[in-house]
C-alpha cells in the first residue's frame, strides 16, 4: 500500500519508538518567539544543560511587540521585560535571534517561509498552534506546549503520538470575491472547531493547487482551527518557484540535490487516509464568522442559524456565544454595524494581502466611524509594501500602515478592540475577549475586511467588483 | 526533573457544562506575560470570574461556594485554540488535578500530561450522569484510580473505565518526565542524524 505525504514525512523523522506509546520525532526547524519560550529555557537552566542544536532553532519576538515606535523602548513594562529575556537567552544558548528593528523580524510564521527556512520535507515545530502554516510547503508542521519546547532545545526530538490523516479535497474554480480564507473558513464551519482533532490534514484538488503560496499558508495556518494538528499541501512549482533563490533555501548543486527530493513528496496514488471529504470550490461565497468559535462561520450573504436547527446537545454553548456577540439567531451578517477592521496576523498579514486590500480601498474613503489596523506580518513585507507604494494608496483612503506583529489578533501589545465594540479581522479567531477584554471579533477574508472598511458595517466584497 | 506523580484520587467536583472552552477563556493572552510557571491560578478565567471593576461574579460556578474540588468537568473540546501550556499551568496552580470532558483539544491534552494534570476522557453518556449527580448534590464525590483506569461517581455507583496511553500513564504514576527520557537516548539522536541523507 502506497503511503501519504504525511506518512513519508513523518516516517522518515522516527528516532525510535516506545512500543505502544509516543514516536520519538527528530524536528528540522525550531521557531521561537517570546511568549512561550523563557520556561523552557529556564528548565535548561535548572539541567544545567545546553541546547544540543543550536543552528535548528531561530527566534523572533512578535506576540509583544507595539506596531508604532518600534525604535523606542517597549513602554509595557512586563512586555518589555519578556522581549529582553528572549534577546538573553538566545544569545546565552547560542540561538539566532532576529530582535526587534533587525530586518527579518517579524511574526514567525511569516518569516519562516519567507526567509527560506521553511522547506518541504521538514518536521518544524514552534510554541504556538499556527505553525500548521508552514504545512503550505509539504512540512509536517505543528505547535507544542513549552515542556515540548524545552525537549526541543534540548534533544532536538519531542515525543508525540502518530495522528490519523485526513485529506480534505476541494476541486472546480473559486467564484469572484472568494480567497483562500473563505475556503479555509467554509471547511471548519462544515466540520466545526472540533471536527479534525486527533488528525494531520492534507488538502488537495484543483483550487488547492490554483493557490499561491500564500494563499496556502492562509489555508493551512487556521488547521487547528478544527482541531487538527496540522495542516499540509504536497510541494510543486509554485512552491519551488516561491523557495528559490531565498536566504536559507538550498543554493547550486544543494538546491538541485534538494528538489529531486522534494519531488518525492505527495501522497501515492494507492495512499489511504482515514478520513476523506470533498468539497465544490463553486459552493463557497466570502465568508463571515458569527460567534465566538471559527466553526460558528457562515456565507456573508447567510443568516446566523435559528436555535432550533442546532444541536440540542449545543444549544446552551450557541445561545452563550451569540449572547456574548450582541446577536440575534436568525438575523442576517449583511449590514451589521462594524467599529473595527484588523488587517494582519499569520493567517493574512503577507504581502498579498496587504495588495489585496490596497487594491480594494484605492481611490474610495474609509468610513468614517471605522477605527482600522493595518499590521505587516513582518519587516520584509512592511518594507516591500511601501516600495509598491502601498502605503501611500492606504493613507490617501484613510488608512495607516502600521509595524509589524502578532498586533490586535492576541491583543498581547496595545492594540485592543474596546469591549463590546465590533471588529471585522483577517485573523483566526473569534474567541471572546480575544482581541481584547469583552472585544467581538467577526472573521473575514482582507476582501470582506476592506470592503467592510469602507461601508462600517458587513458589507459582500462583490458589491465593489 | 521530575513532574508530580499521580495514582488515584477522590474528590469533589466543579461543573463547568460548556463546549468549546478555549484556552484564551482558561488564560487570557494578557497574562502571558510572566517567565515562570507559578502563579497563573490567580488568573484562572479570569473574564468569566470577575467583572470590568474585579467584583467576582456570582454566577460564574468558580465564585460559587456550593462548588469545589480538584476535579473540574467541562463540556465538549476543551482546551481548544492556542497552544499556550499557561492553560495547563494555571488549572493546576488553581489546585485542579484532574479535568473531565467528553472530547479534549490535542494540544491541551498533552500539555496537560506534560503537567501532571490528568485529562479523563469519559463518554457523552457518562459525562451527562457526572453533570446530573453534581447538579442533584454539589458534594457528589468522584474517585479516580489512575492503575485502574476507573472514574467512579461514589454517590451513584456510576463508572467508566477510560483510556490513556499507556506511556503517558506510567509517566504519571512515576512521575517521570519525557526531558529525562529523551536525555537518556541522546546517543540514538545523534545516531539518526548520521544516517539522515536530506539534511
């Protein structure tokens, strides 16, 4: 029986096996930033051991940090002292470290890729749940609880039970309007928050591979999202195009050695999983999320569901979340009033977003009484965005490039959506107080977010097409 | 290094009957700001515990003085969302040793593990006898023998026998830690990164 990409991966990284308990995996790529990071070395500390390999792991600080003034001191002082620790540490243990105003800092899961450290092929893992992104390349790519990362900095090897694998298919042509966020949104709202937990997905068919790399990152970044442990799309010449030529992709023979691998990475044709769906891309419309989980999404043009057709088991949790967003059941998510548009994050904070949008609100004016956060996902792509001027097209509409990090998605730093007020966001989650205490947070693609920008209230992206 | 070890338990439990509790509810990302492991309880559900003025809330079951123990029973996915291992921390910082759910979040389970918080996986069925005793008495006691792999509700006789790796339950009973482990086998790591041909 053939085997999936997932299997060939993950097989070829077993160190050993505890027989009927955890495979021991061998990680290539270690990520780190600051939030989950200083127990973990604080554990080698007590060991008094150091870390076994040094040059797999590279650490950037984003959860923390401000995206105005980033030359300043961080004013936050426990923020502040966070970021420091991570400078420390990784300059105590030998750690590559792209610190705050270094030109490749940035959110880890957009810097990865973009410096060329993400590769196909590659177990990578990091202290946060999006590392599933990096999945986009054909890695096995997944995030861990800091007790993990310090097995990590220690041995290079975690320990973790083999996942069950999905393939989820989605074949035909995207509708106008509709992006990689809306098919990743439409797929948890069929099978909810829950529905991929204990498996690896892989996702395939015709609009998978009409994706750019971006577009599949978006895609596979929200797999835990529905639970998965990670997310994951069998490499080809769009993502050696996107690899090549990149600051720690292989370079001259390397590279030529390298990609007669890469192109042994799908999953054979006689591979079986253990759970498959399927799914018309022609079914999908711009998406919109409605409650306080990214299952609870449904078609912008849609109504939230009416209790009666949810689950009797779900209906006190449903009625809990719609309570907390200030919604009807039943009601239609066209032209409910919006205070907030967030732009950013690892799900949509690349260049191609940031495009996306700028396109959308050239030459139109931002509603007035909408408050908007534009945030990078890194410097590479703030930098690149103002050399295609995006920047000057954003402020001419009313709105201002910001710095990069993980920003309003977490609301670690400043950028806090007030309680009770409304913010469409191009982030991955919805959870109450998410994007700050008592915030509710409506999840959209950067189309929905900018054409919702413009109206101040939910608005369909086609209006403007 | 070693985490705490655990074989059985009776307790008292505190109902918390909602699906999907992420782990920004069980820790807000605010108070992710710390470099050490202790003292996250404090901050336990902190915006279901205590409103915008930090009055607590009366009805939230933590602010309930009917309730108590160490064991807390939540509904459908628990701990789902981020990765954060603080979720872990600040249940056991709380003074919970066990949670008891349905259906738990990948990542939430194991870090649990990685803790010596024991995660009881019980079935929709069970769950819904544990919800139904506490609510009928909120001293219903529950003893959980970890060697047995039993939950018992002591005031109904109701049991279930649940699964866990059994790795991860020698770890608990022992309270070995997975460091210590791969520590000793680094001999093996250093021999399979010899024989890697794509690195």
């Amino acid at each position: 029986m053939g085997k999936t990409l997932f299997d060939k991966i993950w097989d070829s990284h077993i160190v050993t096996q505890i027989e009927g308990g955890p495979c021991v995996v061998y990680i290539d790529k270690h990520l780190v930033h600051e939030v989950t990071s200083p127990q973990a070395f604080a554990g080698l500390d007590r060991r008094g051991i150091k870390v076994f390999r040094p040059e797999h792991t590279i650490a950037t600080p984003d959860h923390n940090v401000p995206t105005v003034n980033q030359h300043l001191p961080i004013q936050d002082q426990l923020s502040r002292m966070q970021v420091n620790k991570l400078a420390e540490n990784t300059k105590n243990y030998g750690i590559k470290h792209y610190g705050l105003n270094h030109p490749y800092q940035g959110i880890v899961h957009v810097i990865g890729p973009e410096l060329g450290l993400t590769q196909p092929g590659m177990t990578i893992v990091c202290g946060d749940s999006h590392t599933s992104t990096h999945g986009a390349f054909g890695s096995v790519a997944f995030g861990i609880g800091t007790s993990e990362v310090e097995m990590v900095l220690a041995t290079q090897c975690i320990m973790q039970l083999r996942p069950k694998c999905m393939r989820i298919t989605i074949d035909g042509d995207l509708k106008k309007g509709v992006v990689a966020k809306d098919i990743i949104l439409y797929i948890i709202s069929k099978i909810s928050a829950s529905g991929g937990t204990g498996y690896f997905v892989e996702y395939a068919g015709s609009a998978i591979r009409n994706l750019s790399m971006e577009g599949r990152m978006t895609v596979c970044n929200m797999s835990i999202e529905m639970g998965a442990r990670g997310g994951l799309i069998a490499p080809d010449e769009v993502t050696f195009a996107y690899l090549k030529g990149r600051e720690y992709a292989p370079k001259g023979k390397d590279w030529d050695k390298k990609l007669a691998y890469w192109k042994t990475l799908y999953s054979d044709k006689d591979a079986e999983f253990d759970r498959e769906l399927t799914y018309n891309a022609s079914d999908i419309e711009p998406m919109i999320t409605y409650g306080t989980n990214p299952g609870m999404g449904v078609a912008i043009t849609g109504r939230i569901p009416d209790i009666d057709s949810v689950d009797e088991s779900a209906r006190a949790s449903f009625s809990k979340s719609i309570k907390y967003m200030g919604f009807e059941a039943g009601s239609p998510m066209i032209g409910k009033e919006v205070n907030y548009v967030f732009v950013g994050s690892c799900t949509n904070g690349r260049i191609e977003d940031l495009r996306a949008f700028a396109g959308f609100v050239k030459g139109k004016k931002r509603a007035k009484h909408v408050v908007a956060w534009i945030v990078p996902g890194s410097r590479q792509v703030e930098k690149q965005a103002k050399e295609e001027g995006i920047d000057k097209i954003l402020a001419e509409a009313g709105f201002e490039l910001r710095q990069p990090g993980c920003s309003a998605c977490l609301a670690m730093n400043d950028d806090k959506v007030p309680e009770g007020l409304y913010a469409v966001s191009t982030t991955n989650r919805n959870f109450e107080g998410r994007q700050g205490p008592g915030s509710r947070t409506l999840l959209a693609s950067p189309l929905t977010a900018a054409a919702t920008a413009l109206t101040g209230k939910v608005t369909d992206p086609r209006e403007f097409l | 290094m070693a985490i705490n070890k655990f074989t059985t338990l009776r307790s008292r439990c505190v109902p918390l009957p909602v699906e999907n509790v992420d782990t920004d509810q069980i820790i807000s990302a605010r108070f992710l700001k710390a470099t050490t492991r202790e003292g996250f309880g404090e901050n336990l559900f902190r915006d279901w515990r205590y409103n915008k003025q930090n009055q607590p809330i009366k009805e939230f079951v933590l602010n309930n003085p009917a309730y108590s123990g160490k064991i807390l029973v939540g509904g459908k996915n628990f701990g789902s969302g981020s990765s954060r291992e603080h979720a872990a921390w600040a249940l056991y910082d709380y003074g919970f040793k066990v949670v008891v759910s349905n259906f738990f979040a990948d990542i939430f389970k194991n870090n649990a593990l990685n803790n010596g918080l024991l995660p009881v996986q019980v079935s929709s069925g069970f769950l819904i006898k544990l919800f139904k005793a506490i609510d009928t008495d909120p001293e219903t006691e529950v003893e959980i023998d970890l060697g047995k792999q039993r939950i018992a509700i002591l005031s109904t006789g109701e049991a279930e026998e649940f699964d866990i790796n059994p790795y991860k339950k020698e770890c608990l009973i022992n309270g070995y830690d997975d460091i210590d482990y791969l520590l000793s086998i680094r001999d093996k790591v250093e021999a399979f990164e010899a024989t890697r041909e794509h690195e």
